[in-house]
C-alpha cells in the first residue's frame, strides 16, 4: 500500500477588528476543498490577534471537516445507492 499525502494551508488576514481564517485542503491526484472561519474581537476584550487567528482557523478547519463528511456521504450514496449512515 503507498501513502497518500493530502496538504491543508491556512491562511489568515484581519480587517477592522474581524479575523478571517481559510484552510484549504489540496487532495494527492486532484481534488480541493476550501472551509472559511471568522472571529471578531469583542470591544470589551483586550487585543490579542493570536487568539482571533486560532479562533478564525479553528472555525475554517471545522468548516472543511464538515465539507468533507457531506462529500464522503455523497460517495457512500453514488457507490451504494442507498442512503448513508456516518453517525453509525
């Protein structure tokens, strides 16, 4: 059996106190999927743009996680025809 290498690059950018975080999931052979994630820092809360990163990219890799569940359902479903069960 050979490995397969699938790569996630995350990039961040701020914008008036909003942190936006994109993981994007490049697939051995072809293939991406891209998750976004958001933070907002609360005026109430001290500047920390290391939290809004981890915030923002937390989110965006749970985005992705999310897009490739729904994307391995609809696998399961074309391959077997009949509905998928990941929670089983």
């Amino acid at each position: 059996m050979q490995d397969k290498r699938w790569s996630v690059n995350i990039t961040i950018d701020e914008h008036e106190n909003r942190t936006r975080a994109e993981a994007r999931l490049q697939k051995e052979g072809g293939g991406e999927l891209v998750g976004t994630g958001l933070a907002r820092l609360n005026p109430k809360d001290t500047d920390v743009p290391q939290i809004g990163d981890e915030l923002a990219a937390a989110r965006a890799l749970a985005d992705l996680a999310h897009q490739l569940i729904e994307v391995t359902a609809s696998d399961i479903e074309q391959s077997t025809k009949t509905p998928s069960d990941l929670n089983a």
